[in-house]
C-alpha cells in the first residue's frame, strides 16, 4: 500500500466486538475516507459461551486497571487468544467472500472494550493491533479512542463521522437525521446540514435488558421483545432509573456498560421488568434530542436494539412527529453498522482525517486519532 495515494479509495475490513460480546463483526467498506463510495459484505463469527465468559471474567479483572497498558491477571492471555481470533476470521471472511489479502489496504480494529472511565482518560480495549497486522499480513490502525482523550476528549463515540457519511449516501444532506446505535449502551447522533455531528451516550442499551433475562430466566436475551411485549411498565422503577443524575447531563457524554445496575428491579416481576428496561432505552433514545435542542426528520435504528419490537414500538409512539425506521428499511445495516464505521475510520486515520469533534466526544479541536501497525511476520502460537 502506497501511501503517496492520498485521497484515492481504499479498501478496508472493520473489526468490531462489541458490549454485547457475542462475536466477531466484519464489515468491508471502500471510501476516500469522506464519501462511501461502496459497502460490501459482511459477516458475524459468533463467539461459543465459555469464551464470553471469559470476555465478561475480563471486564471484573479491568475494573482495578489504571494504566490503559496493563495487562494483569487472565488479561494478557486474554488480549492474546482474542486476537488471535480476529486474525482467523479475517482469513475466513477472505475464504468466504473471495478476497485476497492484496485487495485490502487496511485494517480498522477495534478490540473488545473491558473498561472505559471518561472522568480519568481512562479507556481500555483488549486487542493487540501488531500482533494482528502480523498475523494477517495487512496493514492495522487499532488504538483510534486513545488520541482523542489526550485532547480532552471522552473517548466516545466514534461511530458519529461515519454516520454523516451515511446520512449523504442517503441524500439527506438537507434535513436534521438521528441515528441510533443500539447496542449495550444506546448512542445517538444528530447529523444536521453544514455542521458537525452532535453524538453522545444517551442511556442503557441492552445490557440491562440482556442481564435482567440472564438473571430471571436464564436466557442470554429477550429474542425479538416478546418478553417485554407481553408486560407492562412499572412507572416507579422508570423514574427511579430517569433520577440518575446522568440523564441531565449535557453532551457529550459516555458511559461504560456497568455503569447502570439492576439495582432498582428488586421484586419485579420477569415480563414486566424487560417492558420497563425496554421503554427506559426508549426514553433515554427521545430525550436526547430534547437535551441537544434539536428535531429530528427521522430516526435511524441500528444494533441489536432494532429487534427489540417492544423498544422500536415505543420509540414510535412517543416520536409522533418524526419518522422512526430500522437500519434495514432504510437499505442499511444495523448489525453491520459499527462494523463498518471502523473500517471508515481506519481510511480517514490513514488520510490524517478528523475522527471526533468538540461536538461528538468533547475533544478541544477536531482530532485524527489511531495508531499504524505494518505487517511484520509473527508465529501464530
């Protein structure tokens, strides 16, 4: 890969395990690293249970870390064999889909997120970038959280600067669009005509959703909202959670996945409990744009959160005034969507392109962010 090709498209595979820790996403995306100029496939390698929870053993070992380099305890380990993992399915995501590692310049990885402390420049994500550009022969931009909070910034969201891109690929340049990532925290950003991103952290995703069904039935989620389409919202738990200082907090503003409990669902009963955890995501999604003072024309839902019928159902209601529609009726992907923003940010880190803003994460100035591993030849073992 040249790097006297600047401004030209590139090719680039994005990596992405996220807070649900259910597997592996990769996207390919070609772009000049403004515009998109085409989304190719994509794939999910899910992970099997032992390894997810050895990723949730991961988070508990995280939380005594201070330093965003340290690897106590099974972490090291840890780092390694996931890793390890991502360089195999970018290998069987060639096989798959008919790439050679020539067709691809670059790699945007951005490993499994263990611990994210905005308050103390803290964000720590397992993943060792040169070992994986080793591994696969291709070039790695990893670390892309780090540089922004060396400028004063939270960390997150980076998901936003894809997102505009996504909103000219829609030929919405014209009008105010939200999208929605609904993972285990739920993020929003307001796309708005000739100006940057507004993006933050508005509240729990799935986390709490997806623990309440482990905890009262010991099933890893509630498939589709069936669970909580059949309860009803218990109004005092919902305003107990909406007390939370963090919700009147103006952005930008993040959260770590922990950072929400279970505590206020004590004798709550299973269908009812999901019902209210599903309308606190809602609630939490639409006052965001309360607290941001803006309107938008529609709302875009991504994640794992678009197939929670009870909180898209909500969001409708409520949005009276706006259209709400999923990632896919839109002809997008909303599994795929992070996915492919990395490999996005991965072409613009190369191009030296800013990833956050003063308006997305809180940084003093627009800021590239992402560190750059060229392929050195590494034993796998």
């Amino acid at each position: 890969m040249s790097e006297t090709r600047i401004g030209c498209v590139r090719t680039a595979l994005g990596l992405m395990s996220g807070t649900s820790m259910d597997g592996i996403d990769i996207a390919l995306v070609r772009s000049d690293g403004r515009s998109v100029t085409e989304r190719g496939p994509s794939h999910l390698f899910p992970y099997e249970a032992s390894f997810r929870r050895r990723l949730a053993s991961g988070l508990v070992e995280a939380e005594a870390l201070t330093d965003r380099d340290d690897r106590p305890g099974d972490l090291a380990d840890l780092e390694r064999e996931l890793t390890d993992r991502h360089a195999s399915s970018v290998d069987s995501f060639c096989q798959r889909f008919g790439l050679t590692i020539e067709e691809i310049d670059l790699i945007g990885f951005h490993g499994q997120t263990v611990l994210h402390r905005p308050e103390r420049a803290l964000t720590v994500q397992l993943g060792d970038g040169k070992r994986l550009a080793g591994l696969t022969g291709i070039a790695t931009i990893a670390d892309m959280r780090a540089s922004d909070m060396v400028h004063g910034g939270q960390g997150a969201p980076l998901v936003p600067a894809y997102h505009s891109a996504l909103a000219s690929l829609l030929g919405a340049d014209d009008e105010t669009i939200a999208f929605v990532n609904i993972g285990g925290i739920a993020n929003v950003t307001f796309v708005r005509p000739g100006e940057p991103p507004l993006a933050f952290d508005c509240g729990p995703g799935n986390a709490l959703i997806d623990q309440w069904m482990q905890e009262q039935a010991g099933i890893d989620f509630d498939q589709n909202g069936t669970i909580a389409s059949e309860g009803r919202v218990i109004d005092g738990v919902l305003n107990a959670y909406l007390s939370d200082p963090f919700f009147e907090k103006n952005g930008p503003k993040s959260l770590d996945r922990n950072d929400f409990t279970l505590g206020h669902m004590a004798g709550v009963e299973l269908h009812d409990g999901a019902a209210t955890l599903a309308r606190l995501t809602a609630t939490a999604i639409l006052e965001a744009a309360h607290l941001a003072k803006v309107r938008p024309k529609r709302w875009i839902i991504a994640g794992g959160g678009a197939r929670n019928a009870a909180i898209v159902h909500d969001l409708r209601k409520a949005a009276s005034q706006s259209t709400v529609e999923t990632a896919e009726q839109c002809g997008l992907s909303g599994d795929m969507m992070e996915a492919e923003a990395w490999a996005y940010l991965a072409i613009r880190s190369f191009e030296g392109l800013p990833l956050t803003w003063p308006t997305t994460t809180g940084v003093e100035a627009p800021v590239t962010g992402g560190v750059l591993h060229r392929p050195e030849k590494i034993s796998p073992g």
